[in-house]
C-alpha cells in the first residue's frame, strides 16, 4: 500500500503555542506517513513591518504588499520562521527540510490582483522536489514565497500559506489537508463551530460576513482542495496533540466537503 500523504498548515497564529504540532508530525511520521508542512507567519511579519515603521494592510485577509514589505515577508517567511520551525523539528527527532515556493521550481504564481501589489495565485505546482524529499523521509517544511515573472523578469511572489498548502496537496495526491489554526474551526455567526460544512455554503458564509478575514482565503482553500483531497479539515492548532488527534475518531473542528458528498 502507497503511503498517505498528509500536508499540514501551521498558521502563523499558532506558532509559538505549536509544541506538541512540531512533536506530533514527528510521531506520524515515524508511523509512515508523509507529512508536508506549509507555514504562514503573519503576525510575525506585521511585528517586523512595524519594527521598520511599514503598515500592514490587508483586502479579504490576503496582506497587501510592496516591494518593500515583500524584501520583509521573504526575510522573516522563508529565513526566520521557517529556520525556527526546522530546528524544533529536528530537535523533537524530525529530519525536517527547509525550501520556499522557488525551491526547485515549486510553485510557480501569478498576479491575478494588481492592487494587492507582489501577491500571486499559484498557477503551477512541480512537485517533483517534494517526492525526492518524501522519498528520502524527509519533512519538508515550505514557506510561501513563490516564484513568478513581472514583464518577463523572474520575481518573487507572496502567496497566501493557505493557497499554497492546498495546491500542494492537490499536486501530491494528498491523503488529507490539515489547517491548524488559532480557532476551533470555522465559526458560526453565534460563534460556534461548524462541523461539515459543503463547499458551496463557503461562498455565502463569505458574503454574510461570517466568515471573514485570514478564514477567507483558508475556507476558499479547502473548498478548491475538497474536490480531490478526501479529507480537507481546519482544527485548533493550540489544543495539545491536535494532530494526532485527527487519526481518532470525532476529533472536532470542521470538515469542509466537496458538494457531492455533502
Ligand atoms: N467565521 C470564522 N470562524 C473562525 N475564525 C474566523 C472567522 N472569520 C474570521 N476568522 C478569523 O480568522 C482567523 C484565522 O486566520 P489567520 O489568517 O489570522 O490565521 P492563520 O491563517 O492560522 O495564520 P497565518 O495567516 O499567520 O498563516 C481567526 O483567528 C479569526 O479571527
Ligand atoms: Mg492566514
């Protein structure tokens, strides 16, 4: 039997609070399984805009960037952040692997909203540096600065983690997507959880306002995602063991369903 291929997204939120994540990848994939982290990092970013006195600014939860917030976003995404997450990795056991969406020629994007500034949508996935790190039974750890051309001079890309971690899993076959986040789920507009949720209820949960902000660009993700990733979930990544949990059976959170099943 192939190995399942789980690809795993820690927000940026949950980053500090993620102890037991970092752990909890290393013990799934000693079980076998292939686990592939995307991160994002906003409110890291935003403490580094500040500290360079730039404003963080955002359209529909995706973060508005200029040449220079984008020299930032890469610094603090693809060096900070991602070598933090690697080291713990590797000190909870993981032979974790730190590349970007320019590493072997990942993900290559698109600017598709000129008024969000360097900020692309993935339009291609070459998987193939993935499948040689999984092979090789490494983590690969991904941060979401892509590659892309602006009047045919190759350039650097921010792409939302969300968007990324989901074209990932599509171009891999995955097993399941995995959001962790800082919330228990997608929240309803009393504030409670949505189990299952079908992707066609996304849109008009996005235009009633419930769901608004950085949830977004995650529940468009994992409505793109559930048409060919059986198991497209967001979970509270603060909860301790909150991946592992997800092999039990009721492990919370919400489940986001491609039309036909729902
Ligand atoms: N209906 C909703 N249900 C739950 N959370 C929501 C909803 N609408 C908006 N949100 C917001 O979305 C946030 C999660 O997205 P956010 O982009 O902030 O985090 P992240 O994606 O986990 O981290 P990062 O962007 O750093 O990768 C929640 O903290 C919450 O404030
Ligand atoms: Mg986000």
């Amino acid at each position: 039997m192939t190995a399942q291929t789980v690809v795993v997204k820690i927000g940026g939120s949950t980053l500090g609070h993620s102890d037991t994540s970092l752990a909890d990848t290393v013990a799934l994939h000693a079980r076998g399984v292939n686990v592939v982290i995307v991160h994002g990092g906003g409110a890291e970013i935003s403490r580094w805009l500040d500290r360079m006195g730039l404003e963080s600014r955002f359209v529909d939860g995706l973060r508005v960037t200029g040449e220079e917030e984008l020299r930032v976003v890469t610094a603090v995404l693809s060096g900070l952040v991602n070598k933090v997450l690697v080291t713990d990795l590797i000190a909870s056991g993981g032979r974790a692997v730190g590349i970007s969406g320019v590493d072997g020629r990942l993900a290559h994007a698109v600017i598709t909203k000129p008024e969000l500034g360097r900020v692309g949508d993935i339009e291609t996935v070459d998987p193939h540096v993935l499948t040689v790190l999984l092979a090789a039974r490494c983590i690969p750890v991904i941060s979401p600065v892509c590659w892309g051309t602006i009047d045919d001079r190759p350039c650097l890309l921010n792409v939302n983690a969300d968007d990324v971690a989901a074209e990932i899993a599509v171009a891999l076959n995955s097993t399941s997507l995995i959001f962790l986040t800082d919330v228990p789920g997608i929240l309803d507009a009393r504030g409670e959880v949505i189990s299952r949720i079908a992707s066609r209820e996304v849109d008009s949960l996005i235009a009633a306002g419930t769901i608004k902000g950085g949830m977004i660009p995650k529940a468009r993700a994992c409505e793109r995602a559930s048409r060919s990733v059986p198991r497209a979930r967001i979970i509270d990544g603060t909860v301790a063991h909150a991946l592992l949990r997800e092999m039990e059976a009721d492990p919370g959170g919400t489940t986001i369903v491609t039309d036909e099943l729902a």
